[in-house]
C-alpha cells in the first residue's frame, strides 16, 4: 500500500507543471475571449448549435454555466444549449496536455465531440423550439467560475484543485490495478463491450470536474476504450447542469435535457467503437 501511495503522489507530482503551464495557457485564451464568446452566441440564432459547439471546444472556465443561464434566461435555444454541452470537454484537455498526449489525437476527440454537438444542436432546434420570448434576466450576470482575480491566482487553483481529483482517482485505479488486475479493470468499465457506453455516459452526467478527470485518467490506463471515454465526455456538462435545475424552474424540462445528453452519450459511443 505504500509503495501505490508513494507511486500515485509521484506520478501526480511529475505532472504538476505541465498542467499549471496548461491552465495559465487555457486561463489567458479564456480572458481574452469570454465576453466575445458570450456575445456571439447569444446573437447566433438560427445558427446558435454551429456558433456554441465550436465556442463550447474551446476551454474556457465556466463556459457551459453561462450557457445554461442564457438559456433559463431563453437567450438561446434549446440546441443550442445542447450543442454547448456536448462539445464541452471539462478537465480532459489540460489533462491529456500534461500527459503529452499527442495533439493528432486530442485534435480527433475535439473535432467528434464538435461534429456530434453541431449536428445534435440542429436536429433539436428543429424538433422543438420555444414559442415564447422572455425578457432576459439578471441571471444572465451570474458567474461561477470566480476567475476574476487574475490568470496567475487562477491558474494555480484550478491546478491544485485538479491535481487533488488526479491524486484521488490515480490512487484508486493504482489500488484496482494492483489488487485486482487491469483486466478484470476493464471488465467493470465493460471496455471493448457494447454496454461500456452506458456506464461512461453515466459518469460524465455527474455535476463535477471530477467525471471528466476520472474518465481521462480511466482512458489513459487502458481501462476504457475510446468509444466510452467520447461517451462520457459528451454528457460531461460540468456544473452547468446543477445551475441548469437551480435557474430553470421546468423541473421537467431539465429532466429531458439530462436524459436527452445521456441517450446522445451512449447512442454516439456505441457508433464511434463500431466505426473506429
């Protein structure tokens, strides 16, 4: 046991720069494009689900929150919230650039998710549209991410904070690894299975950072395959869904949202394990 306590704090050590120099990176671009990005997508209409997957992409801190409240607010469709949602990607992307992570690949994940929420966004927005037009509130002003004390002071938090979910959940898969083996490992997450979908997109809907960390790390250590990981991180809306029940009063509604990501994650890593 010690030698996996000593092993975890290491690995997870070895990362700690690599992931600060990451988070100052995602901080800046975030600084430099939040209120832009905010701006276009409430003014995107029509084309709302092509304008939020691509804004959704691109790692910013507390994007998917503004989202769900441009959405309470009916700033935004329907689909277009989807979209958002779906090409979020939470933690995944500073992680897997802290673990050199060849850029073809995070390329390849990002275009899917991408792809996956535009057309999701669209198809929706198709089906159901709302009638009614609502005055936009002071929710709208709401932010969550409380990054507003500089690049520097967040950047280190965000990496302390994540380092501690890395440690948690590496030291969990080192004791799974060691005692029980990574095949049976990956026989729990059902990896090369056709359920493992269900039970990654289930993870991703838990309202923390920590889903999309521990998907990551379960990737990383071959213990999911490519299929549940896309899965889990499309259904991975961060916090946005907790705002998303606290804000909208449609109780209902967000129910379907909710089962409407999942239905999206499982259907979607189903295919790309059958495609890919």
């Amino acid at each position: 046991m010690l030698d996996i306590i000593l092993d975890t704090l290491i690995d997870a050590l070895k990362l700690l720069p690599f992931l600060f120099v990451a988070f100052l990176l995602l901080e800046f671009i975030e600084h430099k494009l939040s209120k832009k990005n905010k701006d276009k997508v409430s003014k995107a209409g029509k084309l709302g689900p092509l304008v939020g997957s691509l804004l959704g992409a691109v790692p910013q801190c507390g994007f998917g929150s503004m989202a769900t409240n441009l959405y309470s607010a009916r700033v935004i469709s329907l689909g277009t919230l989807i979209s958002i949602y779906l090409s979020t990607s939470d933690e995944m992307l500073p992680i897997m650039l802290s673990e050199n992570v060849e850029l073809p690949f995070l390329l390849k994940i990002l275009g899917i998710k991408i792809l996956i929420g535009m057309v999701c966004g669209f198809i929706i927005d198709l089906i159901y549209r709302k009638k009614e037009k609502e005055h936009i509130k002071d929710i709208c002003e709401e932010e969550h991410c409380h990054c507003e004390h500089g690049i520097l002071k967040s950047s280190l938090k965000h990496t302390l904070n994540i380092l501690v979910f890395i440690i948690v959940i590496s030291f969990l898969l080192n004791i799974g690894m060691e005692f029980l083996g990574e095949d049976i490992l990956s026989k729990i997450f059902m990896k090369d299975n056709i359920f493992g979908p269900f039970i990654s997109s289930l993870i991703g809907l838990i309202p923390n950072c920590g889903s999309s960390v521990a998907l990551t790390e379960l990737y990383l250590n071959e213990a999911i395959d490519l299929g549940s990981l896309i899965g889990g991180l499309l259904t991975g809306a961060g916090v946005g869904l907790l705002i998303l029940f606290k804000t909208n009063k449609n109780i209902k509604e967000n129910i379907n949202i909710v089962l409407t990501l999942y239905v999206i994650g499982v259907i979607s890593g189903i295919l790309i394990n059958i495609i890919l």
